[in-house]
C-alpha cells in the first residue's frame, strides 16, 4: 500500500510540475515557439490523471479506507 501511494504522490509531484512549467511558458507568451512542449506537458498531466484515479482506487479497494483517505488527502 505504501508503494502504491508513495508512486501516486511522485505522479501527483510531475503532474503539478509539467502544469506550472506550461503556465510560464503561456505566461511568457513563448507559446508559438514551443507549443509542442506544451501539447507534450498537458499528455503527460492527463496520463498522471488517470494513473492517480486508477492508483488510489486500486488502494482503497484492497486496504481499509481509513489508511488510504489520510494520505489521499494530503
């Protein structure tokens, strides 16, 4: 269970990093010279997304919510 959240928490960490590196660069109005990067952040967001639902309910599942809620809201 540990192993699970723990990962879901790294995938929260990329998820929150690639948002706020794409924020700057629209901020920065540098998005017509690396709109790629951008379109490839928001991929790996919504991918982050999905694995986190997938993981939190996978523990939630197995484990007794009480263990897996604290953790889930932090």
């Amino acid at each position: 269970m540990v192993l699970i959240l723990g990962v879901s928490g790294l995938m929260v960490g990329i998820s929150m990093t690639c948002l706020k590196f794409s924020g700057e660069i629209i901020a920065d109005g540098s998005f017509s010279e690396s709109y790629m990067l951008v379109i490839m952040f928001f991929a790996i967001c919504g991918v982050d997304s999905l694995f986190l639902l997938f993981s939190v309910n996978l523990s939630m599942k197995y484990y007794d919510q009480i263990d897996v809620m604290p953790t889930y809201f932090a």
